[in-house]
C-alpha cells in the first residue's frame, strides 16, 4: 500500500485456452441422423417398418433394390413412406438453438454412393449357408460309392444304407430293378397340395419334453400378436443360428419350426426375410434337413419363390438347395411342385438366387422321377437357350447331364438342337472355364449313349473335327470323353456300349455327379454308369 491511503487494485483476466468460436460443435441427437447416411436429415420420413430416413436416402435404396441391415438387426420395409413434419421441426429447433446451420438438401449421387458402398460390404460378409463351386461339383464325388438306378424306376425306393456326410448328395442309394411292384417314397410327404388325399404328419413335440429357457423366450416371441415382437423373434432366432452349430440342433423343435412356419406367410417383409434366413441356417444340419421338409415347409418356400420380396427370394432358394443336398428329401420336394418354380427363379435379377436354384435342379434331377418331371414341363429348350446365351451355363450343362440319364431327357434334347448347339459352343470357344468345357463336351457324351440318332446329329453338326481338336488339347476329362464319342461315331461297338466301357469313361473323367448305374433289369437293359 502507497502512504496516500488508497488501494490498489491488480486486476488479472485470463483468458480460456480454447475461444467459443474454436469449440467443438454440439453433436445432434442419433435419432435425428438418417441411418444410412450419418447426417442431420432435412426431409425426415418414417417409413413402414417405423425408423425415420433422409427421403432422399429411402429412394435411392429403392432404386439400387437394397434394404439395409441396422444396428438393431433389422431390416427397415421402404413399401411405403409418409414425412415426419414433427422430427424435421425438432431438427430445425435444434438448430437454431445450438446455432447449427440447417441440414442441406442432400445430394442424389453422395447418397448413390454411400449406399452403393454399403451393397459391396453387405456382399462381402454377406452369410452363403452352403456354396458349392464348379469344381467342387466336378471333383467331390470320384470316391464316393455308386448309384444304382434302374431304367424302369421312376422313385427311390427304400434307404440300405447310412451316412454320415453333411454335405454331400452323391451318396449310394439302390433301386430295386423290378418295374412290377410300386415303389414307395424314402420320405412320405407330409405337404401335398390340397388336392392330395394324404393326410399330414408334422411332428409333434412331445408334452413331457422338457423347454429351455432360450427357446421358451424366443417362442413368446415368435407367437407374439404384436409384429414389432414377431420381427424380434426371428431376428434373433437368425442371429443365433447363423453362428452356434449347437443351437441349430437344439431349437430345430416342433414347436418352432411350428412357429417359424406360419411367419414365413407374413405380409411384413422383415418378418418374412428373417424367418426364411433363420430356416436356411437350421437346415444347415443334416440331421435337420429331414425334420424340416416333414414339417411342411416346402409348399411356403415355393410360395416365398413365387411372390416375396427379392430377399426373401434368395433366402427360399437357398433353403431349397440346402434341403436338396439331403438324398431323402429329394423325391418330395419335386413331388410337392419346386421344379418348375425353381426354373423360373433362374431368370432372377438376384444372381444368389439364380446360381441357388440352378444347385437345387442339379440335385433334384439326380433322382430319376425329378428328371423326368422336369423334362414334362419342357424345360429342355429353355435349359438350352440359357447355355447358348452364357446364362450359367456351366451349372445349366450339369443339369442337361443329369436329364441325358434319362430316355426322355435324350429325347427332349435331341428334339431341341442340342447336339448341333453344343457343338457350336465347343467350336466358337465361348465357354467361360475348362469346367464348362468339360461339361459341355460331357453332355455330348450322355447324349451319344444308346442312341443312333445322335450319330447322324453330330454328323450334320460337323462335331468329329471339334472333338478331334478336343482329344488332342482339351483336359484329360474332355479328352477321354471326346475320344469315346469319336468312338461311337465311328462306329466302335467295343461290347456294344456295355458297362464297363461306360464305367471306365466316367470315372477316368471324375466329374462331380452321382454316379448313375442302370441296372440290368428283367427285359435285358444295358447297363450303365455315369460320372459328371
């Protein structure tokens, strides 16, 4: 203090290391960003299923034909779209009250690609329940033991024999050769269509069976009156299938399957899709696949094929093909009507859906009745058509081998051209692999068996140098398959096309079809066995 008395006062002002204008800006509440994009929405709408999008975001979903997946799990039903006047006042409120400038009208193409970026990633870890390649198809089953089929045999008659293999179609299954007794189904259907006269039998569970309580749980739920429950039930039911093998086994109960039955019939979209994924992944197991066509399941899946969403779609034909890969279903699923559906779900945009159903035919029709229903629907032409244009044309010739083990299926593609479009497919060398190569000239080969009128075919397609070409550059397979027709064009009777000539050339060529032996039969059938 200075002698005159007065204080003195030293005042300091400190400043605050960050100034209001360098603050981090307020961040907006998640309900008020659209869920695809991240950003502050400027023209909400709620859509069907409840959650609120950038209207912008929604279009260009609908556009692209994709439904995101979102952080719940679900996925959102853009069918119909109303604008949420009461979140775009909330937003702007906010924003004059955080000073934060309005959200933009968004742009179409940033969108396009956000969402075009999602579809790839949804792509890449998208769940394939089973995946069989072409060369799988070509190479799986050289070890296993034949299949013993008689030319009189229009069904499978009772299993012999066990196996443990999850995966594999390509198992031994004996045909009595006597076309004199009726042969019964290996699986009665418990689904016919309601002009059947037979009775169903879906598995009951029986009463004093004791529930866990994760199944108890997810039944309240998929029982539920309320969609919002229903959509949570499946969604769940898909989460734990899709990664607890155990789990598959454990809830595949009647009463699920029961419930999982009449969701698959929703009008919802979510709960449709989910049901049907959460069917794929149960029947995952082999020890399922059985359970669950008895269950009734079929019919719905054909339905789910003729009029679900794009998804959905997918899912049933997944569900189909995986339920195919089990030899005791095969008859009744082409019983119960899925060929023809199947067929038409090869014209798919979808390309999951159009490479399923083409594995599901080609299992299907390596049972004798399917093929010759298959052919029945005339079919043939188109099968053809689909090779000439490019259209899968690898798994399509796979189904065209199994179709040649029959005389109809001969016949049919005989009439259709066959001979004279395979040939030009070989001799332009617009196959797409050495596998589809293999098959074509695979299927030549089927064609040429038994059937003079082939000769005089391949003669008019000039096929004897293409195949010339074949036997000296082609893969050992088609070299050996090439040589045999040359054979038989040239008139090589060799035994006159007894069985072991027949044996030999397909399984030196080791592609992945069932092998096929028609067996003698009282009437003096040639015998045969068929590799593909």
């Amino acid at each position: 203090m200075g002698g005159n008395g007065k204080h003195r006062w030293k005042i300091s002002f400190h400043r605050s290391s960050s100034s209001p204008s360098k603050s981090k800006p307020l961040q907006p509440p998640n309900e008020f960003l659209c869920p695809i994009t991240g950003s502050l929405m400027s023209d909400p709408v709620v859509v069907s299923s409840g959650q609120t999008f950038e209207r912008l975001s929604v279009q260009v979903c609908q556009d692209l034909k994709f439904s995101p997946l979102l952080e719940d799990g679900s996925r959102p039903d853009f069918s119909t779209i109303i604008t949420n006047l009461a979140i775009k006042k909330t937003i702007l409120n906010w924003c004059n009250k955080s000073h934060t400038q309005h959200p933009p009208t968004p742009d179409y193409d940033s969108i396009e690609k956000v969402v075009t970026e999602k579809i790839a990633a949804a792509a890449a870890e998208k769940e394939e329940p089973v995946r069989v390649s072409e060369t799988e198809l070509l190479n799986a089953v050289a070890d296993n033991p034949p299949m013993i089929y008689s030319h009189a045999a229009t069904e499978v008659g009772p299993r012999v024999n066990h196996f443990n293999s999850g995966s594999s179609s390509e198992e031994s299954v004996i045909i009595p050769s006597s076309p004199e007794t009726p042969l019964p189904f290996t699986v009665r259907p418990t689904c016919f269509s309601p002009s059947s006269s037979s009775s169903f039998e879906i598995e009951v569970q029986n009463p004093n069976v004791p529930v866990s309580e994760e199944e108890e749980i997810l039944l309240k739920k998929l029982k539920s009156n309320e969609v919002f429950e229903q959509e949570q039930g499946v969604i769940s039911l898909r989460s734990i299938t899709r990664s607890k093998e155990e789990a598959r086994v454990s809830l595949c109960t009647p009463r699920i399957l029961s419930s999982l039955r009449s969701l698959i019939e929703s009008r919802y979209v979510v709960v449709q899709v989910n049901a049907v994924a959460s069917l794929v992944n149960l029947s995952l197991e082999k020890s399922n696949k059985m359970r669950i066509v008895r269950s009734g399941f079929v019919p719905f899946l054909i339905d789910v094929l003729k009029g679900g969403s794009s998804e959905a779609q997918e899912h049933a034909a997944g569900a189909i093909f995986s339920l195919a890969l089990d030899d005791d279903n095969k008859m009744a699923i082409g019983v119960l009507g899925a060929l023809q559906p199947l067929m038409h779900a090869m014209r798919s945009e979808s390309k999951q859906t159009r490479h399923d159903s083409a594995l599901a035919l080609y299992h299907l029709t390596l049972v004798q009745s399917n093929r010759v229903k298959l052919v029945k629907l005339g079919v043939v032409p188109t099968l053809i058509s689909m090779v000439m244009t490019g259209t899968m044309a690898s798994r399509i010739l796979l189904i065209l081998c199994n179709l040649a083990m029959c005389v109809e299926g001969r016949t049919a593609m005989l009439d259709a051209n066959a001979v004279e479009c395979l040939v030009s497919l070989l001799r332009g060398n617009e196959l797409d692999s050495e596998a589809t190569r293999e098959n074509c000239v695979a299927a030549l080969y089927a064609l040429s068996h038994g059937s003079l009128r082939f000769k005089g075919l391949a003669k008019e397609a000039k096929a004897v140098e293409v195949l010339r070409v074949i036997e000296e550059t082609g893969t050992e397979r088609a070299r050996e398959k090439a040589k045999r027709v040359l054979q038989k064009m040239r008139g090589f009777e060799d035994g006159d096309d007894d069985d072991g000539e027949f044996d030999s050339l397909f399984e030196s060529g080791g592609l992945s079809r069932a092998r096929y032996r028609v067996a003698a039969a009282r009437n003096n059938n040639l015998i045969n066995s068929t590799t593909f």
